[in-house]
C-alpha cells in the first residue's frame, strides 16, 4: 500500500497558493501595463488600424496588409520595438516595465506551479492528477504556458495576460477551495498507466483550448466596438470598450484558430486513449457514458469548427461562437459530469 509523505503533500499546498499569488501579481502588472501603456508592442494596439503613409499609385508599393504594418513596427529598430525603439530621455516607459515584469512573474508562477505538481506526485508516489482537483491544477499550468507560447510568436499580444490570467485564478481557486482533495493513493480503477497517458493528453488540449477561448471572447468585444465605434453618437459601454485598446480583429481571430488546431490533435488522441483504456478496464471500447458522450460532443463541435475554417472559410462571429460553444461542451463535461451526473468516470475526489 502506497504511504502518503504528508510532509511534501503540505509543501505542494503551499507552493500551489503561492503560484496563484504570483499569478495575481502577474495580472496586477498586465492590468497596469493594459491601462498605462502608450508605446511598444502593447500599447500601440490599434496601430494596424491606423493610416500609414505610404506611396501608392505611380511607382508605389501597394499598402501593406495588417500583420506586415504590425511586424514591421514592432521589428527591432522600429517606432513600437520595445529593445530597441526609441525612449522618452533613454529611459523605458514605465508601462513597458510593468510589461516585462508580468511576464517575468508569469514564468516564475509557472515554475512554482510545475513544483507544487511534481513535489505532489512525489508525495503520493503517482502521477498528481487522479482527481478534480490535481485535473484542475494542470489545466491551469498549462493554459498560461499555451499563452506564454502564443507571447513567443504574437509578442504585441502581450498585454492579454491581464484576460488569460483571470480564469486560470478563478479555475485555481476553486480547485484549491472547492474542489481540493487531499493527497491520497489513487483507486483501483485509477491504478493503470493510461492515467499518465489519456488525463494528461486531455488536461493539456482543455488548457490550451481555455486560452483559445478567451482570445476568442476578446476577438468578439473587438468585433463589436469596430461595429459600435462607426455609430454617430453611440455611446460604447463596458465591456465593449474594451475593444478600444484590443489587438486587429483579424490578429485575435488567426491566434485562437491556430491555438485550437493545436489543441484539437492533442485532444483527440486523449479520447481515444481513453477509449483503449475503457476497454482494458470495463471490456468496451465506448459505452455512452456520460462523461464520454460529452467529450465526443466537444469533440465534434471543434472538428465542426475546424472543418468550417478551413474548407468553407468561415471566419468572424459565427466560427468564434463554434469555438466557444466546443469549450462550453467541455466545461460542462468537467464541473458539471464530474460532480452531479454519476457514471463509471465519478473519479472526482470529492465527497
């Protein structure tokens, strides 16, 4: 029988709160960057939308298309290059500090984060993610490292952290509350090397397809402030005012479809790992339970969208209502599966 080091289940608590503060610190310094930054590749967020001077006509280059004008700016030596652009009195803005220093903070929470999960299956000698709350800790590691990812190819998106590191607190806290199990062995039906394989295939493509949804959400209130904006008169109201400060429409919409074509391979090989697993354990490969039949349903909604994107080029409102609506399946499946419908998957650890 496995003996659980209660000694290093309490340090994996403690680092695990102290990750979700640091997170907090993180989406503080994002928000001060968010409302202060008026230069560099988070500030300018609107900088593809307004006119560059460019020679058109006789002799002229055509006008460049949105993400080469942001690029082009946002190139080393360029007006909104954080290293190397120019600097009020060679000093950096104070909103490009804050900038900086949220990524910094973000990548220091992902560390404490990785610890409190490691030193947590160390102490219980398993892999940490038999229950809803070990299921909930990794989602929310690997959301901000998908963002982190994103950052690495769409730096002007920077300041976005502020909305990605909102629901990672919210998905931690509750499983730090309401969610939290103790450090415990694992069941028997758990008690199989395809826990390793299928829960972490599916934990990862949830978190990253969590980041999916919020761009998603941020592409819509953009979308909509365009719409409002060109209004006389109208008054834009909260949260569609947020979209004054949002990245292009078409830059949101292009990061959340390529996160989702990430995701959506990942995410398929967890249901059929699941599968071979049901078989081994249960004799049957599918049997509709309920857990199952909502992870096939978010798993046609997103194929759906997938498909509509890439052969009838859907783009816009209706394919990002598609996306939220596959996350939708899946956030159901994980509250409300999980703890009020009983099946052969009531793993939750909860009482």
């Amino acid at each position: 029988m496995t003996v659980v080091d209660s000694g290093l289940a309490h340090l994996s608590d403690g680092l695990f709160t102290t990750a979700i503060a640091t997170y907090a610190l993180a989406m503080a310094s994002y928000t001060a960057e968010y409302a202060f930054g008026r230069r560099g590749r988070v500030a300018v967020t609107s900088a593809v939308e307004e006119p560059v001077r460019v020679l058109v006509g006789a002799g002229g280059p055509p006008p460049p298309a949105d993400d080469a004008v942001l690029a082009a700016r946002s190139a080393p030596g360029g007006p909104f290059d954080q290293n190397h652009g120019p600097e009020p009195a060679g000093q950096r803005s104070s909103a490009n500090r804050f900038g900086r220093f949220a990524v910094a903070l973000t990548v220091l929470g992902a560390l404490i984060h990785t610890a409190s999960l490691a030193i947590r299956g160390i102490a219980v000698d398993r892999v940490p993610w038999g229950n809803m709350y070990e299921f909930s800790a990794l989602v929310g590691l690997i959301a901000v490292l998908a963002f982190l990812g994103a950052l690495a190819r769409a730096p002007q998106i920077r300041y976005l952290g502020v909305f990605v590191m909102l629901p990672v607190i919210l998905v931690m806290f509750l499983a730090g509350t309401v969610l939290y199990a103790k450090a415990e062995p694992l069941v028997p039906a758990l008690q199989s090397y395809w826990l390793a394989i299928h829960v972490s295939a599916a934990a990862s493509s949830e978190g990253i397809l969590m980041t999916s949804a919020v761009i998603t959400m941020l592409f819509l209130v953009r979308q909509r402030y365009d719409v409002q904006s060109k209004e006389p008169g109208r008054r834009i109201r909260f949260p569609v005012s947020l979209g004054a400060r949002l990245p292009a429409p078409a830059t949101l919409d292009k990061v959340a479809y390529r996160t989702v074509a990430f995701a959506f391979p990942i995410y398929t090989f967890g249901v059929i790992a699941g599968a071979i697993w049901a078989e081994a354990a249960w004799g049957r490969y599918w049997g509709w339970d309920p857990k199952e039949t909502w992870a096939f349903i978010a798993w046609v909604v997103y194929a759906a969208y997938l498909h509509a994107r890439a052969t009838a080029g859907w783009k816009g409102r209706a394919a990002a209502w598609i996306n939220l609506l596959g996350f939708g399946a899946m956030t159901f499946n994980f509250f409300v599966v999980n703890i009020v419908i009983s099946g052969l998957h009531s793993y939750a650890g909860l009482n």
